[in-house]
C-alpha cells in the first residue's frame, strides 16, 4: 500500500489539472498562433508561466486504485501488475484467466 500522502497528492494534481485545463489551452494556442502579435504571444507565456506547475496534466502520476503503486500499471484496468494477478487467479476479471501450456 502506498502512502495516502502521496496518493492524496496525486488527487490534488488531477483536481487542479481539471480546474486548469481550459485556461491553459486557451493560452497554448494563442502562443502557437504565429498570426499574432509577438506580444501578445509573449505576454500569453508569462500568463501560461505564472499557472501553477501542479496544474499540468503531466504531473498526475497513473497510480493503482486499489493499491496506490505507483509502478507497473496497466492503463486499461488501472491497476498494478501486482493487483491484476491477484484478482485474475481468483477469476474477479472477466475473460482473463491464467496461462497454461
């Protein structure tokens, strides 16, 4: 079990990365749009600058959901190498049972 500091962390980065998802766009493309004015585009990356950084959707880390580990995830099931075996050899996945040749 990981550490609920780490995983109510990691919370608060997909929270603030949803609150901020729209503005930063906004700002992205009016940096990336070379029609603009270099000022404008400019003044956009202080703004983009001044966001905090936990706003960014890079910083949220895939963690298990029922564990919280933070390595060896697998994106469809979110959940750890660990825990996808444990709940497939029981038969909790459907569809998904244990190689045998």
């Amino acid at each position: 079990m990981a550490k609920t500091s780490a995983i109510h962390r990691n919370a608060k980065r997909a929270r603030m990365s949803a609150r901020d998802k729209a503005k930063r766009i906004a700002l992205k493309n009016i940096v990336m749009d070379r029609s603009l004015p270099v000022e404008d585009r400019f003044d956009a990356s202080l703004k983009l600058a001044e966001l905090p950084r936990n706003g960014s959707r890079v910083r949220v880390r895939l963690r298990c959901k029922l564990t919280g580990r933070s390595r060896g995830n697998y994106r469809k099931f979110e959940l750890c190498r660990i825990a996808l075996r444990e709940l497939a050899s029981t038969g909790q996945i459907p569809g998904m049972v244990k190689s045998s040749w």
